[in-house]
C-alpha cells in the first residue's frame, strides 16, 4: 500500500513545481519554511493552533517525501491552507499567496491576477491533495499548547508572587514553544513532554527553584507528567538549544 501512494507520489511531481522564489541566489532550504510560518501566520491573522499545525503537516510530509523532489516554499503554503481547514479557521488561497509573496520577495508588487497568480493557486490546491494522500488524512494533531497553559497555572499558584512577577517566565516558556516548531519536535515528543520541557528550560534560564522540590517524593515536572524522565528533557531542550544554533548559522 505504501509502495503505490509513493508511486502516485511521484507520478504528481509536476502538480508541485516551484512558482515563488526568496530574492536570493540560494535555493530553498527546508529550515527557511518553517521560519515563514510564524510571519505569514500572523500577518494573515492566524492563531497559535493553526500555525502549529501548519508546522506539523509540513514537517510530517517532508518526512515521507525527499526534500529534493518538492519545493518547501509551496509545501510550506499548501500547509497553512491545509492547517486553515483542519483548525477550522479558513483562509483565502488569494490571501496566503499575496502574504507569502511578500514575505518571499519584500521589494515586490501584489501578484496580478494573471496567469502566473492561477497556476499557483491551482499548484497550492493540487499539492494539498497530494500531502493530504501522503499524510494519509492524518493531519489531526494533539499540541503542547493546553497542557502548557495549565502546567503554567499550576506552578504560579507553586511560586511565590514576587518570584513569578520578576521573570517572564509565562512569556519565555511561549516563546520557546513556538521556536520548537521549527524543528521537527513535535513529532519525535509527546505534546505533553515538550510542554514540561519548555517550562523547565524558561525556569533554567532564569535561575528559578520550585519551592520544597529538595524535599519532595517526585521532581515538579514529573508531577506533570507521570512518565517523564530527566532524559527525555534533556533531549528536548537539546534539540531546541540546536535549533538556536541552526538558525544562527544560516548565511
């Protein structure tokens, strides 16, 4: 069964070919894609959801495709389509092209609608059947997101005030959730692995002790999730430190 939707797979190619371009000399990247997410995300009025699982369907999809084979900057586009309709927040194809256009090429004018502006709806609607068969309609998603949410509620009420009100904790823990969906965290860890992950390295960052955690049965983040263990931890935040490394590397 496998063997005949990569066969499909690849008799689509043409479905997928490259009709935007960055203003640079260098070809896409994959680590590129990702990054756009968050830009054109938000400037089409995306929600945080949405965004995650735009990032995800990408991400899945390039891990049963070739990276070579399609061109990340309309894989990248097809998933927020995509991402839209499953989130049930639904997005224009006019909207994401002119956005995603823009973020691409910044000096550039809207794309007229011409022939040029038809072919890439048509390419961006043909390549989300094509992920959609690839994905086999698994596109459906569990996030970290609520879980974060309620492990921050729980350790406020742990913190005392004046500790909680010092650092921004909240708004590191956000931010580096975000950030992970750069990479392909969210589908190696468990949602609510990474949600405790997050949390430990914002509270890391800033030198913040959970009170009574020397005399307590169970560390703090294993109160959150039973089966969590100190090495998957260090995984995450590994892989998430990698990320930051990555991105500061690229020319």
């Amino acid at each position: 069964m496998e063997t005949g939707v990569r066969g499909a797979v690849q008799s689509q190619r043409p479905a997928c070919r490259p009709l935007l371009r960055r203003e640079s000399a260098a070809g896409p990247r994959e680590e590129d894609s990702p990054a756009c997410f968050l830009s054109v995300g938000v400037k089409l009025g995306m929600q945080s959801i949405p965004i995650a699982t735009a990032c995800t369907i990408y991400h899945k999809f390039f891990c049963e495709i070739n990276l070579d084979a399609y061109d990340p900057y309309l894989v990248a586009m097809s998933s927020i389509y995509l991402a839209g309709k499953v989130e049930e927040q639904h997005l224009r194809t006019r909207d994401i092209i002119n956005v995603s256009n823009r973020y691409f090429n910044p000096s550039s004018e809207p794309l007229e609608l011409d022939s040029r502006f038809w072919e890439l709806r048509d390419s961006i609607v043909q390549c989300e059947l094509l992920m959609l068969r690839v994905l086999r309609f698994q596109v459906s998603f569990q996030h970290p997101h609520k879980y974060l949410l309620h492990y921050l509620i729980s350790l406020k009420n742990w913190l005392n005030r004046y500790s909680w009100q010092r650092t921004p904790i909240s708004v590191t823990a956000w931010a580096l959730l975000r950030d992970s969906y750069h990479g392909g965290l969210c589908l190696r860890f468990r949602a609510q692995h990474l949600a405790v992950a997050v949390l430990y390295l914002a509270l890391q960052v800033y030198g913040v002790e959970v009170p009574a955690e020397s005399e307590a049965e169970k560390p703090w983040w294993q109160v959150f999730s039973d089966d969590l263990t100190k090495p998957i931890i260090d995984n995450i935040v590994s892989d998430l430190i990698q990320i930051y490394t990555m991105d500061t590397e690229i020319p």
